[in-house]
C-alpha cells in the first residue's frame, strides 16, 4: 500500500487538501454535503460526488480531529437551519 502525503487546512470559507505530487484542491463548504467520522478518518462527500479520506495521520492530533469533527459538525447544523 502506497501513502500519499496530504495536509489539511481549514475555515470559514473552505477546506484546502494539499496532496504531496498531486497538488492542491479547494472546497467551498456549501459544496459538502455529508461527511463521515470513522475510526480510521474521516470521509468528505460533495455535491460533484468527489469523495475524500482524510486518514488519522493527516491530524496532528486527537485534539486538531476533534476540532476538525466540531467544525464539520457545525456546518452540518447551519446548512440544516437554512433549509428549514
């Protein structure tokens, strides 16, 4: 099995995914529309149906996933409001 290297930035706007070899990706967070936290990662599913698995490593910590968890969590509730 072969790892990619892959960095995480995050906020208000988006998520941007650096793949070490590949390059850069960019989501808007209006374009996610579910994701999934398991015990290996977590699991980004947009509305183009592009699906991302963001492992445990890419995390510096339990404590940078959680916070990661907490903000996917908050989008969910906000994207919720504003459709009912």
């Amino acid at each position: 099995m072969q790892y990619q290297d892959v960095f995480v930035v995050f906020g208000n706007n988006g998520i941007r995914l650096d793949v070490l070899g590949i390059g850069a990706f960019e989501r808007n967070w209006e374009e996610l529309v579910y994701y999934v936290d398991t015990p290996v990662g977590v699991i980004l599913i947009f509305d183009d149906g592009i699906v991302n698995s963001l492992p445990n490593r890419v995390f510096a910590d339990s404590y940078e996933r959680k916070t990661f968890i907490d903000y996917l969590e908050s989008h969910k509730r906000r994207m919720e409001e504003e459709e009912s």
